[in-house]
C-alpha cells in the first residue's frame, strides 16, 4: 500500500479533565468546543486578552469528562500555565507531564484503506473522529489521506505492529512537508505570542468560530475580521538545500533588504528546506531572502487555499 506512518516525537497531549472542561475551553480558545465529541475533533487557538497566539492545537476526546490538546511539545508546559490562570475557578483540570498517550502520524494515498484493517469503522470526513478506550483517530485533510492517531502507551504495541506490515516507516519531517505545504500553521517555544490568528491564516483553516461568543481576545481577532484585513499572511515556500531556517528567523525584500516577515515552521526533505513564513503579499510577490538580503532565496509555492491580505 502506498501509506506511511511516523511516530511524531514533537508532538504532546495536553490532557484536561473534569465536567467543566469543555465549558472552560469554550470561554478561553477560538473555536466552538461544543461541537467536540467522540466524532469530532476540532483545531483551534488560545490567545492572549491581545489577541496573540500562546497556543494551536487539535481538541479530541479521549474519554467520559477526558479530553486533550495536541500541540507542539516545547510549548506544553507555557500553555499549561497561561491556561492556569483562567481554569482556577472551573472543574476541570490540566496535566503537563502524562507521556501515557503518544501521537502517530498516517499519510498516502492508501492511509483509509490501511487504517480501515487496523482499526475498522473510520472517522467521518475532515476532523472527524473515532473514540475508543485505547485510541483515536483523527481525519485532518478531506481526501482521507492524512490522520492522526493517538495511541494509549499501554497497548500500543499492537497496533503498531500492525502498522508495521500494512505502512511503510516515514518521517516526521515528512510529516511537517505535508503541513507546510498544507498551509497549516504551528506554534513553536520561539513564536508564541508573536501572531495574531489571521497571519497565521487560522481564519482559513478552520480554526476560528467566529460565532460561538466570546473568548479571550475574541474582540482583537473579531475586529480584524470584520473591519479590515491582515496585512500578512502565511505562505508555504521552499528554499534550494538544507538551510538553517529556525521558527522566528527574519525573512527581508529581497530588493531592499527591508525586513518584511518571519519564519513560522520549516523541515528538511531531501535536498531542499521546506518553511512556511509570515510575509506580505507584497513582499511574497517581489521576492524574499532568509535573514538578510545577501541571504538564501525563498521561493513562494503555491497554498491549497485561497489568501487575502490588507
């Protein structure tokens, strides 16, 4: 089969638990918790009273009252802290330090047709979810192609094997490519804070409910959306070689030399750096350098969807 799997070893669950947590998160994050359960996943943000990016992640439930935040594993234990602040007064409480979960990461074009033998009935479309005592499974594009699957540490073994004989061993970087390419945007230790959700593209991604009510920073994000535009945007590019190319680098005109954008996420895939970049569709269009204007060029690839900037 045409699949591949990859232990995704930059990836952790937040895990928060208790009655009120979805009403917790439904007041904290943008999007609209109330339509998680065990058949939908849903991405979504936590953001500052500034309406800065602390945290994206990918809300499923796990169990009765047990639900988990995928994010990126350097940022566990702040976004933890920033939730902190705000779940005093819920019951409802949040674990930084479980490692009994591991994130598997599932891709190809046979990834339906495999994941159908290991587990049988799948999720239902783009975020949909299967939910089992020991397991689930997330569908994250709308071609069937790409999952992600939470697996209990305890019985992990199994299903492992099993995907060992039905998938061919990939990488997580080839994993990140996809979300490059995908124009899927994620926080690192090194940006949080640094992004509103539209630069990020969160408003295209469906990240943002922009009718559930209120939520920390909803009103920056809201007036954003409705009475202008972001100036920048998130664009998938590609530089020639394996570059040095860390989340937060500068990105300048490649006439001028001004500094016009920043680094989001980048990987490494075979001989050239894959990195999606903040920018304005100015500056996409005249041509970037990483770092300096005597720096390696970037070249803007095309995204799955469309962008509108300011």
């Amino acid at each position: 089969m045409k699949c591949y799997y990859t232990l995704l070893e930059q990836e952790a669950l937040l895990h928060i638990t208790g009655p009120d947590t979805l009403k917790f998160l439904q007041g904290q994050t943008t999007c609209d918790t109330r339509k998680v359960d065990p058949q939908h996943a849903l991405p979504g943000a936590f953001c500052t009273p500034q309406g800065r990016v602390v945290c994206d992640f990918l809300l499923c439930e796990l169990a009765q009252e047990h639900f988990a935040l995928r994010l990126r594993r350097d940022i566990r234990v702040s976004s933890a802290a920033a939730f902190g602040k705000y779940i005093i007064f819920s019951k409802a409480k949040i674990d930084a330090a479980r490692e009994d979960w591991i994130v598997i990461g599932v891709w190809g074009a046979d990834a339906s047709r495999a994941l159908a033998e290991i587990f049988g009935e799948l999720p239902a479309g783009r975020f949909g979810a299967r939910c089992a005592d020991d397991f689930v499974l997330v569908q994250t594009d709308e071609l069937g192609e790409q999952f992600e699957c939470f697996l209990q540490q305890s019985s992990s073994g199994a299903y492992l094997a099993r995907m060992e004989t039905l998938m061919s061993a990939g990488s997580e970087s080839a994993w990140q490519a996809l979300q490059i390419t995908g124009g899927i945007a994620r926080i690192e230790e090194a940006t949080v804070g640094e992004f509103v959700p539209q630069v990020l593209n969160y408003d295209l991604t469906g990240h943002i409910s922009f009718k559930k009510g209120c939520y920390t920073g909803q009103e920056v994000i809201a007036r954003l959306h409705y009475r202008g535009k972001s100036k920048r945007r998130a664009y998938a590019t590609e530089l020639a070689g394996q570059i040095e190319c860390k989340a937060g680098a500068d990105l300048v005109d490649s006439a001028s030399g001004q500094n016009i954008g920043n680094v989001i996420n980048s990987c490494h895939v075979q001989n050239k750096t894959l990195a999606l970049v903040a920018t304005t569709a100015e500056g996409a269009g005249n041509g970037l350098r990483l770092g300096t204007i005597d720096g390696p060029p970037v070249t803007v690839l095309d995204l799955p969807y469309a962008v509108e900037t300011g």
